[in-house]
C-alpha cells in the first residue's frame, strides 16, 4: 500500500497539464485491460461451449428455477 499512495502523492504534486495526461493515459489503460478481459472470457466461454460445459435457456423463468437449483 506504500507503494501506491508513494504513486498518488507523485501524481498529485505534478503540474494540471501533466496530471491530465496521466489520466489520459490511465484512462486507455483501463480500456485496454477490459478489452484483454473481453476477450480473455470469450476465449473461456468458447472452450467451456466445446467442452459441452455451458447451458442455455429459452427463457428467463427456465434459468431462474436453473439459479436456484444450485
């Protein structure tokens, strides 16, 4: 936790302009991650289809009463 409050006291004593190029940069950043995380569950899902491991339900009442039974 050191380390990160060292980075937030770092980030906090640049200057606005530079402050807001962190958050630029931060903020495709975590677009990215959440695009590998995307495409890191799609490739699960997909070997989870293969493997047979994955249910479908027609309709909401049928995945409920699924739910439940677990």
């Amino acid at each position: 936790m050191s380390r990160f409050l060292d980075i937030v006291e770092d980030v906090t004593s640049l200057s606005l302009e530079e402050m807001q190029e962190v958050e630029f940069i931060l903020h495709q950043s975590i677009i990215e991650a959440k695009r590998q995380q995307i495409l890191q569950n799609q490739i699960e899902s997909k070997l989870l289809y293969k493997a047979g491991k994955l249910k479908f339900y027609d309709n909401a009442s049928d995945l409920l009463n699924s739910l439940n039974e677990e």
